[in-house]
C-alpha cells in the first residue's frame, strides 16, 4: 500500500477533527474515517489521535507543477541568497512573490 500524500494526510486530519468537533465519539469516528477513506480502524484511530494533539483544522497543500523559464543570473542570484537568508526554498520564494503580485493571501506550494 502506498503513502499517503501530505495533502491526503491534510484532508484525513480535517476529517478526523471535523467528526471530534461535531461531538463523535472516538469510536464512531474512526469507524466513520475507516469506511469513508478506505483505511484500516487502526489507522483512522491514529489520525484521531493527532487531530487532537493538534487541536485544529490543518491547511491543505496544493501539489505544485514544474514551470521553467528563464532569469538573469544575477535576479535568480539575489533570489537564491534571500531564500537562505529566510530560510526557505527558492521555489517558496517565487510562489510568494508571484500571489502577492496577483493579489493573493495565503496558501502553499
């Protein structure tokens, strides 16, 4: 069986704390986590468990696209050195300039 992606385990934890939230007890949400998701009551009881360590609803991450195009080197330079100055990637780095140049808040990827 493959791993979940972390936009699955996003959405599974949402849904686990979704029914914790609604008042579900721990065993009817995982037996309702088991059936909607596929997943073993084990498993479903495991993303209760960080539901609640958590404490609330998580962001869900959109899978990114590769996109190629072309700087000067001395702009993909500058962006290189402010990506390790923030401690982030360069591709966090577009993505951030790029939602604030549409006039986006948030999100990920």
């Amino acid at each position: 069986m493959s791993r979940s992606t972390e936009a699955q385990k996003a959405e599974r934890l949402n849904a686990a704390h979704g029914l914790l939230a609604r008042g579900q007890s721990v065993a009817e949400a995982a037996l309702l986590l088991s059936r909607r998701f596929a997943m073993s009551r084990r498993q479903a009881y495991r993303y209760l468990e960080e539901a609640q360590l958590i404490g609330r609803p998580v962001p869900v991450v959109e899978a990114g696209t590769a996109v190629t195009f072309k700087l000067p080197p001395s702009l993909v330079a500058a962006v290189r050195a402010r990506a390790a100055v923030e401690g982030t990637t360069i591709s966090e780095m577009v993505s951030c300039a790029l939602r604030a140049f549409l006039g986006e808040t948030g999100g990920n990827g």
